[in-house]
C-alpha cells in the first residue's frame, strides 16, 4: 500500500470509530445541543465513509494493517478508552478526547488533499472538509463548556 493509501485508509478507520462511537454513546446523551452536535457528526462521518469506500484499497475496507501503529490506531483506542467511561449526562468530561479525533482526521484529510493527483478525489475530500472543522469546533465548543 502507498503512502496516499495509508493516508485514505486513515482518514476512513478515524472516520469509523468516530461514527461508531457517536452512535454508541447517543442514546445517553441528555442535552440536546449535545444530542444535536452527536448527530450531526455521526451523518458525516457515515457519509465520508461511504463516499471514500472506492478509493479505499482492498486491505483498507477491511480495517485491517495488524500491528501498525498508526494516527488511525491511537485515535480508535482512544474512542475505545471513552466509550468505557463516557457518561451521556457529563459528556463535556470527555470534549478534549474527542476533540483529539476530530482533529487528527481533519489533519490527515489536509494531508491527503495535498497528495492526491485524482481531481474527483481532491473534490471528494475538499468537500468534507469545511463539516469536519465543523466537527471539530463543535468538540472545541463542548471543552469550553465543561470549563465554564
């Protein structure tokens, strides 16, 4: 697998546990922008998922790279880690983690826009972008609220 793979197979494992995990947990959240926010995610992660499926190598749609450590294998841990100890009515308790995620995928789909030749693939990619970083301030804007 090339390196643009690896970048794609990323993108799509951190985009996975991501939905996996904001499904999971929803059902418990009790505020409702947070409900809002949970959705809101898990849409998206679903949909550049399945919208990154046909460039995903064969070895990539399966999830599987064994032992390799990876961007992709320390944000699913994480996601795995919260998911244990996440509480649906203090769920600001866990905002810096899932912050984390949210922006390791968004600067692995910077760095995939920048190595990709294909012009649909750049257009696929350039198009998430902007709901990613909205992803991921909505995780910024839940940290804020577990400080205030």
């Amino acid at each position: 697998m090339n390196r643009h793979e690896d970048l794609l197979q990323q993108i799509a494992r951190i985009a996975r546990a991501s939905h996996d995990f904001f499904v999971d947990v929803y059902p418990g959240v009790t505020d409702a922008e947070v409900r809002t926010a949970f959705a809101y995610i898990s849409e998206i992660k679903s949909r550049l998922v399945a919208d990154l499926e046909p460039w995903l190598a064969p070895t990539a749609a399966n999830g599987g790279m064994g032992d390799h450590i990876s961007p992709a294998s320390v944000v699913e841990k994480m996601y795995a880690d919260v998911r244990r100890n996440f509480r649906g009515n203090q769920p600001a308790a866990s905002a810096a983690a899932l912050g984390f995620g949210e922006e390791q995928l968004l600067r692995l789909t910077e760095r995939a826009f920048s190595d990709a030749s294909v012009s649909s693939l750049r257009e696929l990619l350039k198009s998430y972008y902007p709901q990613l970083v909205i992803c991921r301030e909505a995780m910024f804007r839940l940290r804020a609220r577990q400080a205030a």
